[in-house]
C-alpha cells in the first residue's frame, strides 16, 4: 500500500508540473494550450508546452517538446508523461489524449507498459501507450 501511495502523490505531482507547463503554451492561432510533464527512470521531469507557427507544419505539440528535451540531454529511459489540455486561459475541463504523432514518439522511447496521465483539472485517467497505441510502428516493422 505504501508503494502505491507513494506513486499516486508522484502522478499528483506530476499532473500539477503539466499544469503548470500550459501556462508557457504559445497558442496565438488554436487558443488551445497544452502542458506535458515527462517522468525519467531516474525521477527528472521534463516540462514541456505546445508551440504554434502560423504555418501549421513546424507546430510542435507539448509530449514532443517534453520528450524531444529530454532526449537532447541524454535520457532515454521513461516513466509515464501528464498530458493537460484546454483553452487557452481556463483551466481543463476535459482528458487531452496525445495526438498520433507523439504517441509514435512515445512508441519510439517507451515501451507498452508506460503510463500517460490524462487529467481533466479535477481528475486523472491513467493509460498504458499499449492501450492508446495498440498497433505501433516501430523498428521491428523496418525488417
């Protein structure tokens, strides 16, 4: 019991470190901000918060900025990520599930097992990458 109240205070803390992520969100054409807290094997956190560009395609959502950090300085072993999401302003009033494309960077580094956190400001979801990305691509597929 002890363990598993130790890890729900570290999913509490690392909901609010997402929350607290949406605040650096640069949104200007959505409105929607979005704050990731990615947890390392070694207990780092790695913020990180969505960032748009007017032309769409070099918009970077907030789990690729987190993990992309993460990765630049050497970590490669992951935990579980908090995802929050909503308009730009407000608190969460809805789960912001990981878009397509971070859940195949999540794929790349992680493995099923790995935790992402949704929380609607109120309460969280936990999900395995295997249950919100059953059928990755991976290196496998490469042949």
């Amino acid at each position: 019991m002890a363990e598993q109240d130790r890890m729900e205070g570290l999913y509490q803390a690392l909901v609010q470190r997402a929350l607290e992520a949406r605040e650096s969100s640069y949104s200007p054409y959505s409105g929607f901000a979005v704050g990731a807290a990615l947890l390392c094997a070694d207990g780092t956190v790695y913020p990180g918060c969505n960032i748009e560009c007017a032309s769409s395609s070099p918009t970077n959502c907030a789990e690729r900025t987190a993990f992309f950090r993460a990765v630049s300085e050497g970590k490669r072993e992951f935990l579980a990520i908090a995802v929050a999401g909503g308009p730009a302003g407000k608190s969460p009033e809805e789960f912001c599930p990981p878009c397509g494309v971070c859940r195949q960077v999540m794929a790349e580094f992680c493995g099923p097992d790995f935790e992402v956190l949704l929380t609607d400001g109120k309460s969280i979801q936990k999900l395995t990458l295997k249950e919100l990305f059953p059928y990755s691509f991976g290196k496998n597929n490469l042949g």
